[in-house]
C-alpha cells in the first residue's frame, strides 16, 4: 500500500473516532432536525419519490447495500446527526416503516431552488411539503396518536438547507455567458429568503444554511471540453465555476445577515462549505488522498475518470479499490471519507457564522 493510502485510511479512522467523541450532544430534549435541499444530502428522496435505483457500488461502505443516497458511504448530513446521537434522517416521501421522532429529509437529488421539468422537487415544494407533513402531525396528536413531533418540538427543530449547486449548473449551461449566468443569481438567493420566512412564519426559530462548493473542482465539470488550461487555477480547479459559486455565497451570506437582523428570535447559522471544500482538494496529500480530482466510481480513466454518459451504477464503470484514497465519489459527490472531514470541521465552528454548535438549538 502506498504511503498516501496508508495515511488516508489513518486520517479517516480518526476521524470517524473524532466525530463520535467530539460533539458529545448536550441536548435537554429530543433533538429534531429538518433538513432541505438536493443530492449533497438526499438521504433517500430520489429513490422513494422517483424510483430511482442507485445500485452498488453505491453505498457500499457502512451501509454495505443501497441506501438511496448518491455516495458510496454516509452523506455530511449523516455525519451531523451521528453527533447529535439521533437516528440518520429518512426520507419525507419514503412511504413504509419509518420515524420521524427526530425529523425528517425533503431533499431530493437533482433538486433546485427553482422548479424545473425533471425535477418538481424544487425547495419551495419542499417546504410545502414540510407544511403539510407539521399540519398532519398535529393533526394525528390531537386524535390521540403518539411518538410524533409536537407543536414544541417544530418550534425547538433545527431547520437545514443546502441547496443551489444545480441553479448554478444550469445557469452556467448552454451558450449563457458567465455574466448572464450570475445575473441570475438573486433570483436564486430570493427563493432561498422565502423558504426562510415562510418556515419562520411557521415556528421555526433555528436554521443551518450552507453555501456552495467549489463548483469549478468537480470532475463532472472539468471534464468538460475546454480550448486550453487558461481557465484552471493552480490546484487544477475551473476559475469561472468557482467564481461563480463565490458570488452565489456572497449573496447567500449577505442574506443570512439580513434576515439575521429582520427576523425576530431567530438564529441563523451560515456554514462556508466552499472553504471546507476547497481546503480539501488544494491540500490532499495532507488529507491522505491520492488525487483531488479522480473519480473513484466512473470511465475513462485520468485524468478525471469521468464520462457524462457512463456514470457510476453502469456496469460499464471501474470502481476503486478503496474509497478513503479518493475525495470524489462519482463526479458530482464526494466520498464517505471526504464527507467525514467536511462534517468534523464544520463541528468545529470555525467555518460558522456566527460561531455556534451545531447542538445549539436543543441546548438553550
């Protein structure tokens, strides 16, 4: 085995070790997490309300079968609530055999701010599907049921969104040029706003909002045909995607300081994904893994190992050996090791803003 190799399953094991100790959850009550968005943290939405199969060798490491989540392991989100000692979130639309004593996931794969013909999922919908899933909730602990969240227990959740990787995509698609790509940016940042106050004006108090990754440093991208390397910066990542998700996080930021202000009792938590990210990838070696920008699950070959029409599940594809030597999964989303380092050091605050726990909002 080689020594980055050797170094990445030690960095992982750690870590892994790290995130069961580190945040051991000082809870007062049963914590409840919502949480919003799209594949970065579809726990098994696509599968349940779509029908999508993601076969092995997706999930193959700790759930050792398919889960539904676009990922050969746990998901960041899986991460957070293995701090908070609750159950992973299930999926609103999955249909059999499920509790959602602890909340539940909205977000689907392929998901955006703004509806679109492949995706009806959009966040608005989501959130209209929160309403619905609180109003019958209630409903059912008037009748008399039990273990379902009450009216105090909506008011105390912790509401995450992580959403607008695919707006930007798509906005950055086609024959747009990059100022007509980011022109549409408040656009995306206002349904975000409305997704905030509208489950504000509905109780909830506490929201987890992370930006965008670096765009521009996946491999779906820079596989992309391209003129010459002009457009590389030095860690092999596309300027014009990442710039472009930087003034998307811009404007989310300056969002979460203005509602932060409006919105009476609330806490909002902004959470820099793309710093964490783009650490990651531009100091691997550090990190033990092989290469930032080889895929572990897809065709081709270097130097991506990327191929928009053979993607990871065909049969067609090669799959790495061991997933800990590799930041992406499959092109779009990262690794189970990868995930585990961007949950630990969103554990630790330093990428928050302001600067809270992630168990804050059950602790108060």
């Amino acid at each position: 085995m080689g020594s980055n190799g050797g170094v990445g399953l030690v960095v992982v094991a750690l870590l892994l070790v790290f995130l069961t100790a580190l945040v051991e959850s000082k809870c007062e009550s049963n914590p409840v997490l919502f949480n919003f968005g799209d594949s970065n943290s579809d726990t098994g939405g696509s599968a349940a309300g779509f029908g999508n199969v993601f076969p092995l060798p997706h999930g193959r490491v700790f759930f050792h079968r398919s889960t539904g989540r676009l990922c050969d392991g746990r998901l960041i989100v899986d991460f957070l609530c293995e701090s908070l000692n609750i159950s992973y979130l299930r999926p609103y639309l999955e249909s059999i055999g499920l509790n959602f004593s602890n909340g539940a996931d909205f977000a689907i794969a392929g998901a955006a701010t703004q509806p679109y013909s492949t995706n009806p999922f959009s966040l608005g919908t989501q959130v209209r599907q929160f309403l619905h899933f609180k109003s019958r909730s209630l409903e059912l602990i008037s009748q008399g049921f039990e273990g379902l969240i009450n009216e105090e227990g909506f008011q105390k959740a912790l509401y995450a969104i992580d959403i607008g990787q695919n707006d930007l995509t798509g906005a950055l698609g086609g024959n747009s040029t990059y100022d007509q790509a980011t022109a549409k940016i408040p656009i995306f940042i206002s349904e975000i706003k409305n997704a905030i106050k509208t489950l504000y004006a509905n109780g909830g108090k506490n929201f987890w909002i992370h930006n965008t990754g670096p765009l521009g440093c996946l491999p779906e991208k820079l596989s992309l045909p391209r003129k010459d390397n002009s457009s590389l910066d030095p860690y092999g990542c596309l300027v014009p995607f990442n710039n472009a998700a930087k003034e998307f996080n811009a404007q989310l930021s300056s969002l979460c300081d203005e509602l932060s202000s409006e919105l009476k009792d609330a806490t909002i938590t902004y959470i820099d994904i793309f710093a964490i990210k783009y650490d990651i990838i531009a100091n691997y070696t550090k990190y033990g893994f092989e290469s930032p920008v080889i895929v572990c699950c897809g065709y081709g070959g270097p130097p991506y190992n990327f191929n928009p029409s053979i993607r990871c599940g065909n049969p067609s594809c090669n799959v790495c050996a061991d997933g800990s030597k590799y930041i992406s999964w499959d092109g779009v989303h990262y690794t189970e090791a990868a995930n585990a380092i961007v949950a630990s050091k969103i554990l630790t605050t330093d990428y928050s803003k302001p600067r809270a726990k992630f168990d804050c909002f059950c602790t108060t």
